[in-house]
C-alpha cells in the first residue's frame, strides 16, 4: 500500500500543477494603482506614497526608492499595517524636478520579486 502511495503522488503533483496554475507557479505581481500616478506632477509628497497591486505583497521584504537624475536619493520602506496589496510610506519633503518611485515587491506567498517605476515631476 506505500508503494502505491509513493508511486502516485508524483501524478497528483502534475495534475495539480496543471488544474491549479496561480498556485503551482510563481507570478509578477502588476499595479493597479499608485500615488503618484504615472506621469503625475505634484506641488509636494502629500500624505504618503502607495503603489498598489493584484495580490499580497510582503511588506518587510519589499521597498520604494525615490530616484532623480539616475540616483537614489531616498530608500523608504514600507508601513508594515498597510493593506495587504499595498506599499505605503512617507517621502518626506522633495524639491522641485523630475522624480522615479522605483518599487521592488516580494509576494505572498509564493515569493515572486516583481520591481518597476513611475515617473512622476514635483512642481519647482
């Protein structure tokens, strides 16, 4: 009887793998949302930086840069009470110029890395 056992969970892995593809495989989490918005120009940080997306994240393994003129000008990590799909923190005062918000996100649970960028400009 282990015999079989041993023989068949091979089989029931495979067919798993191919009946339930979110679970047996990794993925990149994509946004769907974010402050600043893409593009966006802003007279200042406002309450908060967020970028949101289509699944959990883990909020101790993930990180928001601030970027300008190629440079890491601000790493900020993440409020770890933030909504589940959510990166959130404060960036304090930036000055005037053109700005990335580069993400770098961990998920949950399969730990998948996923990173990106949104341009975005404070107003000089």
């Amino acid at each position: 009887m282990r015999t079989k056992l041993l023989l068949a969970a091979p089989i029931v892995a495979m067919i798993l793998a191919v009946a339930l593809p979110g679970v047996a495989r990794a993925r990149a989490l994509v946004v769907i949302a974010s402050a600043p918005a893409a593009g966006a120009t802003i007279d200042g940080p406002g309450p908060g930086f967020f970028v949101r997306f289509d699944g959990p994240v883990n909020h101790r393994e993930s990180a928001l840069l601030i970027v300008r003129g190629g440079q890491v000008t601000a790493t900020l990590r993440p409020l770890l009470d933030s909504a589940p799909n959510e990166l959130f923190a404060h960036p304090g005062t930036l000055a005037g110029g053109d700005y990335e918000l580069r993400w770098v996100v961990r998920s949950m649970p399969d730990g998948e890395v996923s990173q990106g960028s949104i341009a975005f400009s404070v107003k000089r």
